[in-house]
C-alpha cells in the first residue's frame, strides 16, 4: 500500500502539521478534496481521453 501513496499527500499532512500539531487530514476536508479533484483529472486526461481506448472510445465529456 506504501507504494501506491501520493507523494503530495504526504506533504499535505506535513503541512497540515505545521500549522497546528493536533490537526489531521481529516481536518481538512476542502484541501484534500481538491489533491483527489486534481489527481482524478489527470487520470481522465492521461487515460480514459487518450488514444490508447482503455475504455473504448469516448464520444462525449463533461467537465465542471
């Protein structure tokens, strides 16, 4: 599981840390939430609307 962490994870919890020692990522709702909103658009460009047809071919997109 270790190898499969994200390495801006990893310091956003050391810079949660540092703003105040009790804190946590789960203190932190909107900031983890944009990591993981950040993290899943690169997957939606790299894969799923790359040439490579993960998927099969994707005809239409919404993004927000």
């Amino acid at each position: 599981m270790s190898s499969l962490r994200w390495t801006k994870f990893d310091q956003l919890k050391e810079l949660i840390k540092n703003v105040h020692i009790n804190m946590t990522w789960k203190d932190c709702p909107i900031e983890c939430a944009t990591l993981f909103h950040s993290k899943f658009e690169k997957i939606i460009q790299k894969i799923i609307l790359s040439n490579k047809d993960v998927i099969g071919k994707v005809e239409h997109v919404i993004q927000l």
